[in-house]
C-alpha cells in the first residue's frame, strides 16, 4: 500500500520517540485506514509489546483484532482477543474488555 503523507509524519515524530504510544497507535490506524490491515497488525503488535510490561495500550488488542478478522487470520485474531481481554480485565478497562469479548464470540 502506498504510504501516506501522514504516515511519514508520524513516523518522523516516532524516530524522536520511538516509545510514544499515542503515535504508534496512530501509524497502525493510518495503516488500517490505507486498507493495508497486515502492516496494521504488525505495527499493534509492536505497540503490545512495547508497552506490555508498563501500561499496556488495550485499544491496540482490539484494533489488532478487528484487523487480522479483516486478514482472515481468525485463529490469531482470537487469540489476541482472548490476551486483550485478560488485559483489559487485569487494568480495569470493562468497556474494552465488553468489546473485545463481543468480538471474539461472533467470531469463534
């Protein structure tokens, strides 16, 4: 898929401060809203794990989610929902964790 002006933008800000995970989780929605859902996951996947062992970012699970069940890749979207969940449950975030748990279900 063809890269966005703002993408580079972002990714500029990124090579400043490759831990923001606000501008992350913005490249990863460029990507998705470019119509290219793969480099969306691998840019939430990146985004998971930047941020697992701090404050995980647990709209990134969902997103991810919704972009690999767009891949058609149900068996890895389920999985990660089923991760985000946990997430979601462990910091207190029922919201996401009602969505991401509604997700999983009308897909497995």
């Amino acid at each position: 898929m063809a890269r966005t002006a703002r993408m580079e933008q972002i990714e500029a800000m990124l090579a400043e401060d490759p831990d923001d995970a606000f501008l992350r989780y913005g490249l990863a929605m460029e990507h998705a809203s470019s119509g290219d859902d793969a480099a969306c996951v691998v840019v939430m996947q990146d985004l998971i794990a930047r941020t697992a062992e701090k404050v995980p970012y647990v709209p990134a699970y969902l997103q991810a989610g919704q972009a690999l069940v767009r891949l058609d890749r149900i068996t890895e979207a389920c999985e990660l929902l089923r991760q985000g969940v946990e997430v979601a449950r462990r910091v207190g975030d029922s919201h996401a964790q009602g969505e991401m748990q509604g997700l999983l279900e009308s897909v497995s």
